[in-house]
C-alpha cells in the first residue's frame, strides 16, 4: 500500500499515535471482559489507520480487532476481520519490520517456557504492558502482548439449582441452562438456552400460554420456561440479536404484566440500544415512580442521545445519580468490576449499580460520558468527599472514554 501522498508526516505520525492509545484502551477494556468497548475503539482504529495509509498498523489493528470479537464470541466478525489482514498481504519481512512475530515463532516461544517458571508465582496476576503513543512503542509490541490477560467472557449468575447426575442424563431444561453458565461463548449460551427452552416446553406439556393466562408466575410450573426465555433473551442481546431478545422480553411481560422477574430492567436498556425510542418511552412512563438505577440511568441517557445536553436531560442524569451515585465510579472503570452480576442487590447500593454497568456500561460512550462528568462533578465530589482523589481519577476517564 503507498503512502498517502496529500497527508503530511505528522498527520501521520498523529494517526499512527491515535491507534496505538486505542491499542492500549482496547488491551484494559479486554483485560476487564468489556468486549464491546474494545470492538469499538479497535474499529476506530482500524480507520485512522487505512486513512493514513499504514499498511502494516492496520494489520495490527484487525488481528487485535478478530481477538476481541473473539472473545466477545462474535465468531463471524472475527473472521471477516482475519481475512481482511490476510487481504494486506503482509509477508514474513513486513511483519518483522514493525515487531509482528509470525505464529510459528509465537509457538516455538511458548513451547519452549518452562511450566515451573510459570508456577513460581501462582497467585499474581500477569502485568499488562505499559503502552506508550508512539510509532516506536507500536512497533516494539507483539500481538499477543496487545491481547495479553484478556479472558473469555465469565459465565453469569442463573437463578437454578445445582444439576444433578441424573438430570443430566435427562437433559432437563436446568441441565442445559446449566451448561449455559459454563461455555464462554455467547453463540453457545444461544444455543444452550434455546435448548433449555425446548426443553421446558416439553415439561409444560402444549398449549400452555392459553392453559395458563392470567397465571404465569404465581402458577409454579409456568417459571422453568419464563426463566429460560429470559436467559435467551439476555444472551441473543449479547450475540448482537437484540430484535429476537426485545421479542421475547415483550412476550414475557405480556404472560406476566406484574413483570415478578424484572424484565422491565432489561428491556428498556434493549430498546435504547434499538433505537425504539417510542416503546422506551412509554415503558418508562409506566414504570416512572420507580427508582432501579437500570430504569432510571436509562432515562437520562435515552434523553441526552435524543435531544443533547438539555435542562431534562441533566435533571434526569441528577436524579439518577440521586438514588444511585456508584453507578458513574464503576462506569469509569477506575475500581476493578467483579466477574459475575450479584446475586443480590438493593435500591442505591454498589450491587445494583455494578450490575447496571456489567450489562449495559457500554451503551455509555463519548460524548455521554463527558455529559455525564460534567454535569455531575459538583454532586460526585459532595457525595464521595472523603475520597476526593478518587472522584478526580474518576472525572479525568470519564471525559476521556
């Protein structure tokens, strides 16, 4: 690929140095399992590289691109991102160039350390690489140090109980909504949880939605196929099938409009991802009493991508910070997220506001969370004022994300 003869060198070197920060945001968003927020500021990345014509750089940026759709189970984007590094051509000498080490060089490495230096420290954690924005830390880097910690998605909480021997044999709907919470893959949480459906349907016997309106959830037989149909809801979201997912989420609320499993919570976060912004709001307007930061951080964040910074939207932002103020702390990713949703949560507390940001966090981008930061830094500083370096750290990545 030739260089862009109308770009000058330091609009160059200014790309070149755009992609390796998004480099190194990508490496601590896959660190933190935060797959889609990786997705995005690598595919930024892999624009600001073919605008600048770097060849060698934009296939750096899709191999780590195929990594995170990967790992976010996305195996088709991934592939389509490995052929389109395949496509640039990139011999043995290129690579060596800007520091790529072939495969068969990264497998002879790995073979080669030994399993007792490995043991030696067992219990700390690998050191993500210190990434500089410079040309020549780019090139110094290895794919696998780009990638280096990033883990396969955890498996999330199901309210079921432990599979028995014999239920497996079975294959009753908790074994395999069972095998659901295990995979890693969210194409195989899909299919996992369809089965677990199928699975349930057959235990209900037919014609249950007519057999049991009016009913669902008081009567108990009717939960093993609501419970299903909310974990495949959750899942198909996840895999990027978010029409399917908003689908079932409605069924479940028309068979139990008392909604007794929360289902409002996912689906409105659902509908702003769809850009339903008509269903959203007459959801939000039925359920506009209640204070779940899932509905209420949704409300302002619905209304800022609709209309921009207005006097509603940032009373809608103060109100939710009002009954939950950890939400834009764990949004900013300064304090480590657990690796599965709690199990329990209460109004307000770090509970329900780290499951709010483990499931819908990534919906928050710039420049929402600039919005966010700025509207807030006044109210944060008050409510965390013993922990003012904190709040500081915490400001600075907000208007950076």
């Amino acid at each position: 690929m030739a260089k862009n003869q109308s770009l000058k060198p330091e609009d160059i070197a200014k790309a070149a140095t755009k992609c390796t920060a998004n480099l190194a945001k990508a490496q601590d968003f896959m660190a933190d399992r935060k797959y889609k927020k990786a997705i995005l500021v690598l595919e930024e990345a892999v624009e600001v590289a073919k605008e600048a014509n770097l060849a060698e750089i934009t296939f750096y940026c899709l191999k780590a691109l195929a990594q995170a759709q990967r790992n976010a189970g996305l195996e088709k984007q991934a592939e389509k991102s490995e052929s389109k590094a395949v496509e640039l051509d990139l011999g043995l000498e290129p690579a060596k160039a800007i520091g790529l080490q072939t495969e068969q060089e990264k497998r002879s490495k790995t073979e080669k350390k030994s399993d007792t230096q490995l043991d030696k420290q067992p219990d700390k954690k690998p050191e993500k690489p210190k990434v500089k924005a410079s040309l020549t830390a780019l090139k110094a880097m290895t794919l696998d140090e780009l990638v280096d910690g990033a883990a396969e998605p955890a498996a999330k909480a199901v309210p079921v109980r432990p599979i028995k021997k014999d239920e497996k044999e079975e294959k009753t709907w908790q074994y395999y909504l069972g095998k659901s919470t295990t995979t890693r893959k969210y194409e195989k949480k899909v299919e996992f949880c369809q089965k677990a459906v199928k699975a349930a349907r057959k235990e209900i016997g037919k014609d249950w939605e007519s057999k049991y309106q009016g009913i669902f959830w008081k009567a108990l037989e009717t939960r093993p196929i609501m419970i299903c149909l909310a974990e495949l809801a959750r899942n198909l979201r996840w895999e990027d099938e978010l029409e399917e997912a908003i689908e079932i989420y409605e069924k479940l609320m028309t068979l139990n409009p008392d909604d007794n499993q929360g289902i409002r919570y996912h689906l409105a976060p659902a509908l702003l991802e769809a850009g339903r912004y008509l269903e959203l709001e007459e959801l939000l307007r039925k359920y506009g009493s209640e204070s779940h930061a899932f509905l209420l951080y949704t409300r302002a964040l619905w209304l800022f991508t609709r209309d921009g910074v207005t006097r509603q939207a940032d009373e809608a932002l103060l109100r939710a910070f009002k009954r939950n103020p950890h939400v834009p702390i764990f949004l900013s990713d300064i304090i480590e997220m657990p690796e599965e949703i709690p199990e329990t949560m209460g109004i307000g507390d770090e509970d329900e506001a780290i499951a709010y940001v483990l499931d819908n966090g990534y919906l928050w981008e710039a420049p929402a969370t600039k919005w966010m930061a700025d509207v807030l830094e006044k109210e944060l500083f008050k409510a965390f004022a013993e922990d003012s370096e904190l709040i500081s750290e915490v400001l600075f990545e907000l208007k950076l994300l």
